[in-house]
C-alpha cells in the first residue's frame, strides 16, 4: 500500500523552531518513517490516553530520549501534527 504523508502547519513552526542538531535528528528519522512507520528502531508506539480522547489511534515515534513526533492514520493517509517532550501526551 503506498502511503501519503502530511505534515501540519504547526508541525513545521515548532519545527524550524528546533535547535540543528535536533533538526537533523527529526529529518533522519523521518527518511526511516516514510519507509515503514513502524520500524523498530523508531520506539513506534499507540498513545492510549490521547486514543481514547481523540476517538481514534495517536500513536508516537521516538526521535531521541524527549522528543517524540505524535501522529495519526487514516487509512493511506499518515499526518504528524505535534512534536515536543512528553507534555504532549497531556
């Protein structure tokens, strides 16, 4: 299945918000994510608490120790739309 990816608005303003050296581990992990979101060696995991909020899977990708990317899937179609600490599972 070919999947299409889109990233929010708000995702890139606290994107280019981020320190380089982060940016440059946000842009290697996301050439692993548009292969298979679910790599292994991305911590790839399902949100519950944001799940049951949202009515629908919010799931995480491990970008380094306290970075996570949140994003969601709607059949094909994968939008990432919030990235920060773990305060964003609040």
């Amino acid at each position: 299945m070919k999947r299409i990816y889109h990233v929010t608005e708000v995702f890139w303003k606290k994107f280019y918000a981020l320190p380089d050296d982060q940016k440059h581990l946000l842009r290697q992990a996301w050439v692993k994510f548009q292969s298979d979101p679910f790599d292994p060696t991305l911590g790839t995991h399902k949100i519950r608490v944001l799940s049951v909020r949202a009515g629908q899977p919010i799931y995480s990708v491990v970008i380094e120790k306290d970075l996570r990317v949140l994003f969601v899937m709607k059949g094909a179609t994968i939008t990432s739309f919030e990235f920060g600490t773990h305060s964003i599972y609040r």
